[in-house]
C-alpha cells in the first residue's frame, strides 16, 4: 500500500471516529468547482475546518452554505460577533440551532450567523450575547450531520429575513482568510462587523 493511500485511510477513519482535534490548525480545501476560492491561513489553535463554503451556481447541483468545524461533542460554540438572539430552535434537518442578528454593517448589509447540529443551546430568543459568550455546544443534531461538528453559516442583505449566505473566510477580524481566534483579552471593534472563530480555540 501506497504512502499516499495509508494517509488517505487514516483521514477516512479520523473523520469515522469522530476525533478531529488532531488535525488543529488546518483545513480542507475549497471544493474545485468554487470561483475565487480564499487563500486561508489558520490560527494553529483552531479545530480542523472541515468543509469549506460554496456558493449556488448556475448548473452545478453542490452548494454549502456555510462553513465546518470539526471538534469533539460538547466543545463550547461561541458567538462570532456580539449581536442580539433572534431565533433558537430545532428542525429534523439541521438539529439545535442558534441565530444571531449583529446589526446593520458600515456598507449598510444586515448581518446574521447561524450555528446549526448543536448538542446543547445556552441562549434564549432576545437576549443580547457578547462576541465570545457560547451559544450552545458542538454536537451531531439533525440528519444532515453525519458526525459532529459545526455547521457556521454567514448572511448578509437587507435585513434578517432577506440576508444571503456568504462565505465567512472573507471577514474575519485578522483580514480575508486569516481566520481569527477569540481572546478576551482583545479590544474588538464594533465596526466594521468582523468575525473571530464560531468554536473555542485550544489554548
């Protein structure tokens, strides 16, 4: 058997066990069919992004709405913004799910996250939550998760109920593609609207 063969295996079985944190600090590829994929740089204390975003285009069926982050059941998700909590619920679908309003950004867009297949929400519908409080827990919830993780999504438009997915790589606080690690310590600004990393990173 091949080099390349074994470590094609062994991805295969670390992604079935369900132990992803030995791949920190890295991430998948964008899927070759994406248009202008973002060069990504990881904070090494990130969990293994494990799905990148794709958009919907013309004639081709794939599309992924958000962004994966692979970690173990019950790793705290946290709020990639600070922002008011405009939706907690559960559908067949995508499981426990969290939906944040952060406002209205300096190019006038309404922003929104969406974390999906939680194990655990620790929000309710109104409260205000601070950029780094947690949402709720990673988990496997809904049938569109085959193994756990977060399913992140980014959406921007003319306000919460008319906002467009789109991919999260191009905002976060360090710059497009930097993915950024919350840390208290930090002075964020308010605006403009800028994400940190929706799962607690290893410290």
């Amino acid at each position: 058997m091949t080099g390349r063969r074994i470590l094609g295996l062994w991805l295969v079985l670390v992604a079935l066990s369900g132990c992803g944190t030995e791949l920190r600090g890295r991430a998948q590829p964008y899927d070759p069919r994406v248009p202008d994929p973002v060069a990504v740089v990881m904070d090494p204390r990130a969990h293994w992004l494990s799905q990148q975003f794709a958009p919907s285009q013309e004639n081709v069926a794939y599309a992924h709405r958000g962004i994966d982050v692979r970690a173990a059941t019950g790793t705290p998700v946290i709020a990639a913004a600070p922002g008011r909590v405009v939706q907690v619920f559960s559908d067949v679908m995508h499981g426990q799910q969290v939906v944040i309003d952060h406002g209205t950004d300096t190019d006038g867009a309404r922003v929104v996250t969406r974390y999906h297949h939680l194990s655990r929400t620790d929000v309710r519908t109104g409260q205000t939550v601070a950029r780094g409080a947690r949402v709720g827990l990673l988990g496997s919830s809904g049938v569109a998760s085959v193994a756990q993780h977060l399913h992140f999504e980014l959406h921007r438009g003319e306000s919460v109920a008319k906002a467009d997915p789109v991919d999260p790589q191009r905002f976060w606080v360090n710059g497009i593609g930097r993915v950024t690690c919350f840390e208290s310590a930090r002075p964020y600004a308010e605006r403009p609207i800028r994400l940190t990393y929706p799962v607690v990173c290893e410290r």
